[in-house]
C-alpha cells in the first residue's frame, strides 16, 4: 500500500511541474468527473444483471 502512496505522491509533483499549479483544480475535477462517470456506468451494470427478484409468490 505504501508503495502506491509513494508513486501517486511522485506523479502528483510530476504533473505539477510539467502543467503548473494553475491548471491542478481542472485536472481534479475531470479526473473527479470520470471517476463519477464510471461509478454510474458500474451501478447500471450491475443493476442489469441482477434479476429482479420474485417476491409475489410468497
């Protein structure tokens, strides 16, 4: 786990020297955005594979 603290932390200070400080609050909203994207499409997913259940029998 510490190791995937040290490379995100290394590619945190990486794009902010290669893009500058200015355009970090758009890069994290899109990232936000895509990640918020993918959870919905997840859910979706996952709700159409679930069969419905049949509790009028009971």
């Amino acid at each position: 786990m510490s190791d995937l603290l040290v490379v995100l932390i290394v590619a945190l200070i990486l794009v902010l020297v290669w893009r500058g400080p200015k355009t970090l609050p758009g890069i994290g909203a899109a990232l936000g955005r895509g990640v918020k994207e993918a959870r919905s499409e997840a859910s979706k997913l996952r709700d159409r594979e679930t069969p419905p259940s049949d509790d009028s029998a009971a």
